[in-house]
C-alpha cells in the first residue's frame, strides 16, 4: 500500500477536537483507476460520532461569539489556503474519485470558490427592525446560527459538496460533524486539514467516516444536532427526512435528478451538440445535474446524434492521472453494473448504439463514451439515473409534448433546452419542472447562483445569497418601556 504519511493534508484518521484519532477497526480506500488500496482510515460508528456531537457542542458557543468580520478573516484565509495547495488537492481527489486531474483542478477552485463567497456573505447575515404596535417599543428579527450541524456528502464532487456547506454554517457561526462518503473521504479531511491550519478552531468542525448506518443513527438521535445538509440519493434523502422528525431538526436536501436536454428545430446545433458533451461526458457521468435524456427534434434528429456520436467517439478514456484523459473510470463495479443494466435494457427495448455501448477495453472500472439513438420513454435509463457516460437520445415533434414528457419524472433538478426563439425561450422556462434550467448553456453550477432541486429533487438552496439562511434561525425580540 502507498502511504503519505509525511503529508499532513494525507489524513487517515477520524477528527475529533481538533485531533485526529485512530481506530483498530478500518476501511479501504480504492483508487477506481487501478484497484489499489490508496489508505485504510478509522472505521468510525456511534461512539466517534458522539463524540464528535460533543466537540461540536463543546466549540459552538465560542465559535457563535467570534464577530462575523472575525469569522470572514478565518474563511478567507481557507479559501486562500485551498487555492494555495490546488494541485495537491486536486492530485489527491483523482486518485481516490477517478476524475481527470483537470477536472480535479476545476473542482477544488469550485470548493474554494464557496468559502470565499461565504468568507462575504458572513457579514451579512442581517436581521430587520419592524415597526412598533405599541408606542415605546421595538420590534427586532434577529438571525442566529442554527447550533449544531452535520453535513453529509457524496463521493462524485468530494470537495465541493462538502464546501457548499461548511462555508455558510462557519459564516453562520455554526459548528458541525461532517460524514464524507467512504468511498472519498481523503479529500474532505485534506480540507479540514487546511481548515484548521487557516484558523478555525478545534472542534468547530469534526469528521467520521466509516460505518455510515452508526454513524446516521448517531446523527439522527442526537438533540444537540438541530440541522441536517445532506447532497446524496433520493432514497437516503427521504429516510433522513422521516428520521430528522424525531428531534425536528431543520433539513436541506440536495438529491438526485433526471435532468432533460432538448434541442428545438430552430438551436444552433454546434452549441447544442457541444453542450451535449460537456455536459454529459464530465466526471464520467455521475453528476446530478448530468443529463439522463437528450430530446432532439426530429427535423433535426439525425444531424444532431451523428454529430454527437463523432464527438464522443474521440474523447480519450483513461486514468485521470494521464494527461490528454477526458473520461476516467466509474467510481466501483457497482457503478459499472448499472450502466450495463441500462444500456442492455435499451438495446433490448430497440435503442441503437451510435458509439460505445461497452466495458472499455481498459476493463476494471471503464465503460466507453456512449450514445444510444432510439430510445423510449419505456426504459430504465429514461426513468433512473444512469450515472455514467451514456447519452440517451429520444426523438419529439412539438413543444407540448416534450414539455410535458421532460416533466414526466418525480425529479426535478436540473433541465436544459436549445433554441434561438425568444417566444419559446420564456414558454419552455415557465413550463419546465425544475430548480435549475440552462438555456442555451450546459453549465448551472456556480456559487453566485441558488443551486437546488424541486418535486423529488431536494429541499433548499445552496450558494448564493439563499445559502447562508438555511443555516440561521430567526428570533424576535418584542421591546417595551422604551
Ligand atoms: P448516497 O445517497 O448513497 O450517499 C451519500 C452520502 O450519504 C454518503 O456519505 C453515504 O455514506 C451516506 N449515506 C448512505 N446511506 C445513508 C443513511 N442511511 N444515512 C445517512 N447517510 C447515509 O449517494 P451517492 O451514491 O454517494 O451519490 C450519488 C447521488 O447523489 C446521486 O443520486 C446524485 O444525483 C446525488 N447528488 C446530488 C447532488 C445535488 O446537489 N443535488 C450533488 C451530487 C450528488
């Protein structure tokens, strides 16, 4: 096994007050390029957890104490931190995530870009002076921070989700417990490494990984945890909502999605199709605002997925670690076994492969870049989340119609359409199902603007202006004899 242990952002252990602590009981990290074991970290369960509850309790008064400017400094100086150590970083998440370094590189400026936006949006946490009822009094609306918080996180954007959440419960004054997925976990405790190193005290945040059912019953029992932010499936998201009801703690949910791509008879192709690929072929798919179903117009069809089928046949599959990669591997077999099961599925129903539609001949985790033409909404892909490099291509003939099939989802994440019709333009928007819709643009991920689903999406918004509210609870203060 290769080790960094002279790496202080190399961390293996659970953190709890500031120290990392080991475990005699542990878990692999893998790297889904190679199958090697990257690091074998503590396998926290319940008893970590508590502990870390406690630290987090222990830290939150002092932390609520520090002026919001005093609060700014500390994140800025994370943010300028995390910059500072970008290739590290990014060559760390690679290795455990799979992505091509450049992406990783993208990723970790995007995590950053979080914490300087919150290190801003700290001094702002306002409240509101309301007119009297009664002469001689005040009215005051206050914001507090929430308390305790615990942030749980996905394997596909290690660094970023995290970030999305700890740069507005610290702007906040909040402290918490984080749970980063175990696949990834290496890149969430280098964060936290640089956190500490920037000035945010011992205890304020604290980190376990490992046996998540222990870990989640932990969480979800405590009293003292009065906010739940989790970024991860629909499924996990709805069994921690039933279970946040217990002590009422206040949720956000970032889910899964379904996210339709339309492409009108009068878009520029050229953008729509490299749209398509950017959109679709990053991080190997598993993305959440990926698209699970491009709609082509059928005057348009058949340019369109030629097209598409000749970019993606040149993108370059590989270790994200080997320069000129575009594509790396999935995360794990599982991965890989449901990408299978969806395009078998189509090509059983009548999909055609217009390219790819197998393991990549570099085996292990590697599935080729792949467009499927024909396909119904009948199939698994157009109903579950594909999570993987496949590009399912439906054909529609009006407006009406592919509205109301692109809504035909629980979901309601992400959408994107093409057009140049202005008319059309502000119709398919107010008609789209979704929290987030790109127009003409395949990109919604930004930390300047609210990022958050609708239906079966999630709950709350995350970035922008909105972010730092859901961590901050309101008190009025009714004032008289004044
Ligand atoms: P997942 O739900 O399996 O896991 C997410 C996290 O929750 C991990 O840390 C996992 O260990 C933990 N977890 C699993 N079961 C749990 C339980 N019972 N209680 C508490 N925690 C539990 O999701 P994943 O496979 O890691 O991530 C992929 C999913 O995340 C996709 O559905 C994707 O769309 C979604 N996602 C959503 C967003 C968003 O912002 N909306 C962003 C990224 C990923």
């Amino acid at each position: 096994m290769q080790t960094h242990q002279n790496n202080e952002l190399f961390q293996t252990g659970y953190l709890v007050d500031g120290i990392w602590k080991t475990l005699d009981s542990t878990f692999d990290v893998v790297n889904p390029a190679t199958g090697e074991v990257i690091a074998s970290v503590a396998k926290a369960g319940r008893e970590q957890t508590e502990e870390a509850i406690a630290a987090a309790a222990k830290a939150f008064p002092g932390w609520r104490a520090q002026t919001a400017k005093a609060r700014s400094a500390i994140l800025y100086r994370w943010y300028t931190l995390i910059i500072e150590h970008k290739r590290e970083l990014a060559r760390l998440m690679t290795r455990e995530q799979g992505k091509p370094l450049k992406e990783s590189e993208g990723e970790v400026e995007y995590a950053a870009s979080f914490i300087q936006w919150f290190a801003e949006e700290a001094k702002r946490a306002n409240g509101e002076i309301i007119p009297p009822v009664k002469p001689g009094s005040r009215i005051l609306a206050t914001r507090e921070p929430i308390g305790v918080v615990a942030a749980i996180t996905p394997w596909n954007f290690p660094m970023a989700m995290l970030t999305r959440k700890l740069g507005p419960a610290l702007a906040a004054g909040c402290t918490g417990v984080i749970k980063p997925a175990n696949n990834t976990p290496l890149s969430a405790f280098a964060l936290l490494t640089l956190a500490k190193r920037a000035g945010v005290p011992d205890g304020v945040l604290n980190a376990v990984a490992g046996n998540t059912a222990e870990i989640s019953e932990a969480i979800m029992a405590s009293p003292v945890v009065r906010k739940i932010s989790f970024t991860g499936s629909t499924s996990v998201g709805k069994t921690l909502v039933r279970n946040a009801a217990e002590t009422l703690k206040k949720v956000s949910m970032e889910l899964g999605g379904n996210a339709p791509y339309i492409v009108f008879d009068d878009a520029d192709i050229d953008a729509a199709v490299a749209g398509a690929v950017a959109n679709k072929f990053r991080n190997a798919g598993q993305v959440c605002v990926s698209v699970n179903r491009f709609y082509i117009h059928e005057a348009i069809y058949d340019t369109f997925t030629h097209r598409l089928a000749e970019a993606v046949a040149a993108l370059k599959v590989g270790n994200g670690m080997d320069d000129g990669v575009t594509v790396g591997p999935l995360i794990n077999a599982a991965a890989l076994e449901k990408v299978r099961e969806h395009v078998e599925d189509a090509v059983a129903k009548g999909a055609k492969v217009l390219t790819g539609g197998a393991p990549h001949a570099l085996g292990g985790n590697f599935w080729q870049p792949t467009v499927l033409g024909d396909c119904s909404d009948g199939m698994k892909l157009a109903g579950e989340e594909t999570f993987g490099p496949v590009a399912a291509c439906f054909r529609f003939t009006s407006e009406e119609e592919v509205i109301t099939r692109a809504n035909n989802t629980p979901y309601g994440l992400a959408a994107y359409f093409y057009t140049q019709n202005l008319q059309r333009l502000f119709r398919v928007s107010a008609a789209i199902e979704s929290g987030m819709v790109g127009i003409n643009e395949c990109a919604v991920s930004t930390e300047l603007g609210p990022f958050g689903g609708v239906k079966e999406s999630g709950l709350g918004r995350e970035g922008s202006v909105l972010g730092l509210e859901e961590y901050l609870q309101v008190k009025t203060l009714h004032i008289g004899g004044l």
